[in-house]
C-alpha cells in the first residue's frame, strides 16, 4: 500500500509526471473504443438493462447466450492499426456489471457465464500483437452489485462497494502487465470525489501502473478531458473526444438500422481535423455484433480513413498547435470569409490547409495568415504549387485536378513559411473586407 498523499500534493505529483506519461498519446492523436458487453445481444444500446428496466435475474440470462468468436479482438486490433489509430480502449465491465475477465471479486463474468474466456486477455494480447497501447475502460456505475443503489446513501454500502470498485480496477492493472490507460466512466451514485474516495483509489491504482494515465470521470481532472459526442477543445489541458459511429449507441445496433447514420470516411476526417487544430485526440468508438464481427459499415470508411493517413498522417500525428477560433480562408467564388471550406492546422512554421471542396477553376485564396510564404506543395503526393502572396492574401494557382486526394477527395496543402506564422483574428477581416483602412 503506498503512503497516501493530500489531494493537492497528489495533483502536484500527477501533473510533474504528466508530460512523461502523456507523450506518447499526444504524439498518438487517434484511437479506437470498444464497447462490448451483455447488451449487445440486445443490439439497442448499451444503457437497454436501465432504460427498459429490466429485472437484474432476467437480465443475467444474456450472459450464457454471451458467445462471441475466439480471435474477435484480434480483428478490432487489426482494423484499428489499419485505420491508423495508435490505441485502443475496451469496455472491460460497463454499466451492467458483467466483466469481461477472469475476476474473482465479480463472479458474474465471461470466464464463469457465456464463452468460459478472458476477452480481456484476449484483447490485451491482441493489441500487444498490432503495437497498439492498451486502455481500459471501467464503469463506476454498477446495476447488478447489491450496493450499486444503496451506495448513495447508506456509509455501509459505500465502504462495501468502493472496496468492490477498487478491487476490480486492482485485478485490470495487476494481471495483465503494462496497462496505458484507465477510462473511468459514470460515477453514480456518489456525486462527488469524497464519496469515491477517488484521491485514495486513483493514488493506489497508479501505484500498480507508474505510467498510466487516467481520465477526468472519477469526479477528478486528472490526465485529460472527455468532451462525448461533441468535439470541443478543453483550455490549457489535454483532452479526447469520443464519438459514436452513428450519433445514435455505443453498444451494437443492427446494421440495417445504422447503416444511414454512420459515419464516411469525410466525417471521419473532419472529426480528426477538428481535433488536431485543437491540439486533442480522437476515441471513435465501434461497437461490434455478438459474435465479436466489426460491422461492416465500420470496415469501410475505416480502411479509407487508414489509407489517407498513410499519405497525410504527417498533418494529424503529433504536437499540433492550437489554432482554434482563428483559423481563416476564403474560397475563391463563394463570396465571403469562413473557416468551413478548409480546416486549418500547423506546426511551427507550417500550415495544413485540410481542403474540403477541390477548387473548379484551379484557384484557392488563403487570407488571414501572416508570414512569409516560402514554399507550398500537396501532402499526399509531393508536388509544389505556383503561388503569390500579397498581404493577406494567398493565391494558390493551377491547383490541377490530378492533385486531388483520390482517396477521399480531402487533399492537404502545406504551406511553409519562413517563420512563426500568426492568423488575423476572425473578426477583423470583415472590417478588410468592407474596405475600411486597416494596416496590413
Ligand atoms: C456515457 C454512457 C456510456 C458510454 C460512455 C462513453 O457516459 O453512459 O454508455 O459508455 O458515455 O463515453
């Protein structure tokens, strides 16, 4: 047991590892989450066994139909590192308390029920075997634990089941080797950090994993933020989105129902583009049928969004600075100044210009970004591009077809400049724009 630390000398300690322990996952920028469980069988959202109020003994009855293929992690882990995601994250236990491992404090879970295997282990090696950094996701909320409920309000009950809590998340990170993330998710029923003892179970469960990191739902800030099912830049700090592949469940929905609603490789990548300008990373989340297939409307945009990055990756992998609320560009035609027509990022003197809509007549302007302009070429294929550059103003000429990403028609033009370069805050171009002086 390691001498216990006050929650300021804890957070002190944290944040002095923090840049060591996060390197690799800022560098990583792209991962996968997996949410599988008891409820896919229902294939209708994770939250079915709560929201349908499903009576716990009837609801135990799913894990013996709990039978998904040996060797289904190994697919996720495939398709992950086809994508060109760096990490994964599974949902070891969600909120309906079955675990997916071997536990000895949680009887309910698939080494005793359904396929008498550890998926957890089997996930592990199968990230292990793809080099992916490994995550763990882990409920605090439990529906099937005696105490799940009670715990709000009877100290009893509390005692019992943050020693439940502790215990499980003490099993993840002692019996599977190195363990680079703890997702924590829910904390009900106790709404605040006392109630969890979260100091105390956080300063013991590093204890175990030196170098892991942890996110911000243990009703503490710890490692990074979790913006879910928006993508919103957290100030000053690290932060992920997750997003569902539908808008809709993380948990296993029938294809012929999502289908309509899944993403394209384009909104996958503007989801990524989002986050590198805003310096944070993406957990897409796939949500694979019963027998552990990855459905098939995932596979595709996946593979493409895995090939683009092969040629592009360079705009969207490591320290990307932040650019959020200032990036600018015009479109030649479309009349006007926004940043919709192209995403912006960059890393010290470079730009990526992320171009959504390939320009018809070969011409792009580029306002807003101060600097000298040294040099610009296409990303995915090497060629420079003719330019002038007045001011503001940044003509890109002779933008030919052929130079079109043919992947997913989402081509990334770098510009190179001779220094730091700075954007022109939004909001004074339109004074430039109605032709009021403005020294530029
Ligand atoms: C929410 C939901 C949960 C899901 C999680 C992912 O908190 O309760 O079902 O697993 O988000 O971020």
């Amino acid at each position: 047991m390691p001498k216990l630390i006050s929650k300021p000398e804890y957070e002190e300690q944290t944040a002095a590892s923090r840049d060591r322990r996060m390197t690799w996952w800022r560098q990583a920028r792209f991962g996968m989450f997996v949410h599988f469980g008891l409820y896919t069988i229902l294939g209708r959202h994770e939250w079915a066994m709560a929201n349908e109020k499903w009576p716990i003994h009837e609801y135990e009855k799913l894990a013996d139909k709990f039978r998904p293929n040996p060797g289904a992690p190994k697919e996720w882990a495939k398709l992950a590192k086809t994508a060109g995601m760096k990490y994964m994250v599974m949902t070891t236990r969600h909120h309906e308390g079955f675990s997916l491992w071997n536990s000895k404090v949680n009887p309910y879970n698939s080494v005793n029920y359904g396929p008498k295997r550890d998926i957890v282990q089997e996930f592990v090696d199968a990230c292990r075997e793809q080099e992916l950094k490994i995550g763990f996701y882990s409920s605090l909320m439990d529906w099937h634990h005696p105490d799940g409920g009670a715990a709000a309000y009877d100290s009893t009950a509390r005692k019992r089941f943050n020693d439940y809590i502790y215990s499980l998340n003490e099993e993840l990170l002692s019996n599977y080797g190195k363990i680079d993330i703890l997702w924590f998710d829910v904390p009900r029923p106790m709404e605040h950090t006392e109630g969890w003892n979260s100091i105390e179970m956080n300063q013991r469960l590093r204890a175990l994993q030196p170098d892991i990191i942890i996110n911000n739902r243990s009703h503490l800030p710890e490692d990074f933020g979790t913006p879910e099912e928006h993508i919103t830049a957290e100030k000053d700090r690290d932060w992920e989105a997750c997003m569902t592949f539908n808008g809709l469940s993380w948990g296993y929905i029938d294809s012929k129902r999502v289908v309509p609603y899944s993403y394209n490789v384009q909104q996958i990548l503007r989801m990524l583009a989002t986050c590198s300008a805003g310096c944070g990373n993406l957990l897409l989340n796939i949500g694979p049928a019963p027998d552990g297939s990855v459905p098939p409307e995932v596979v595709g945009p996946l593979a493409a969004t895995g090939k683009w990055l092969e040629l592009n990756g360079e705009c969207t992998y490591g320290k990307i600075f932040n650019f959020n609320n200032l990036a600018v560009s015009a479109f030649k035609g479309m009349g006007g100044i926004g940043n919709r027509l192209c995403s912006i990022s960059k890393k010290e003197n470079t730009i990526y210009v992320w171009n959504w809509i390939w320009p018809s007549d070969g011409e792009l302007i580029i306002a807003g970004l101060s600097g000298k302009l040294k040099s610009v070429y296409i990303l995915w294929n090497g060629r420079s591009i003719g330019f002038t550059q007045e001011k503001l103003r940044i003509i890109l000429k002779d933008l030919s077809e052929d130079n079109c990403d043919k992947i997913a028609g989402v081509t990334v033009i770098v510009l190179e400049f001779e220094s730091e370069v700075e954007l022109i805050p939004h909001a004074t171009l339109p004074a430039l724009a109605s032709g009021r002086t403005f020294d530029i």
